[in-house]
C-alpha cells in the first residue's frame, strides 16, 4: 500500500505502520513514525538488533536532514522512504524534492574541533555499511543507506 502525504488523517502516534513506501510532509513530527516503518522493515528482514539500532540512527538523521536543509523546516515537502532487501543487505531509501544537497561541496568535519552541527552525513556514513548520495535528478536529493544482513 501507498502512503500519500494527505493519507494521514492521524496523529503520527497512531497512523498505521507498513512496510509500503512512505510519502511525508517535510516536518519532524513524523520522524517516529518513520522509526517504526524502519524497525518494521528490519525486522523483516531478519537484520540484527545492533545493525537495525545503527540503521534506525542513520535513517533518523538523513529524514531529519531533508526537513531541515532540502525544506529549511518548511512543512509543505515532500519526503519518500522506501526499501529494498536482497539476500545480503538492507537499503532504506530516502528521497526529496527540496534543495538539493551539496555533495561536491562536502567534506568531513574535523573531530579534533567542536562543531555546533555539520555531523550527519559523517555519522549516515559511519553506521552504514554503504551511504550514496545522488542528486543527479533535481531538484532534490535521493539517500541510499545500506546494512549487511547477518553482520552488525
């Protein structure tokens, strides 16, 4: 089933969960139902606690990321999770139509300094197994953050 962002006539507390792809409003009151879709996908899948934990914290921060930079908080974007699963991993799948992201422009921050922010792509990339970023279909940025089933 298709989840269309004016579908949700619910709270995001109560509004359902599948395994469907989901099609968001841009706004961070959805990032719990974005976590259970996530848990649910995982489960399914068979990932291991500690690899679905690492993904649910990636997961969390490319939505998170979408709302703020692709929308700059605005609530009328969309945002679209979907999945896919093979015999050896996992891929969440995140796309959206704001800005893009500047991925030529980007380098990892210095953790020798203290940021106030700029840790996210750097942590998508250190809780998955394989993070691409394509913003090769503007506008927007698609996020593909994959787990290894079986490892952690």
């Amino acid at each position: 089933m298709r989840r269309l962002v004016n579908d949700f006539t619910r709270s995001p507390e109560t509004a359902p969960v599948d395994t469907g792809p989901l099609l968001l409003t841009s706004e961070l009151k959805w990032l719990a139902e974005v976590r259970k879709w996530v848990q649910k996908v995982g489960r399914q899948s068979g990932l291991s606690q500690e690899a679905l934990s690492d993904l649910l914290m990636a997961v969390g921060e490319a939505f998170t990321n979408c709302v703020k930079h692709a929308y700059g908080m605005e609530p009328d974007g969309r945002i679209q999770l979907s999945s896919s699963v093979t015999d050896h991993h996992i891929g969440i799948h995140i796309r959206d139509w704001g800005t893009s992201f500047p991925v030529f422009d980007y380098t990892e921050p210095d953790l020798s300094e203290a940021h106030e922010g700029g840790y996210g792509i750097f942590l998508m990339k250190q809780l998955t197994d394989r993070l691409e970023i394509d913003v090769s279909d503007p506008p927007g940025t698609s996020f593909s953050l994959y787990k290894t089933l079986g490892g952690n």
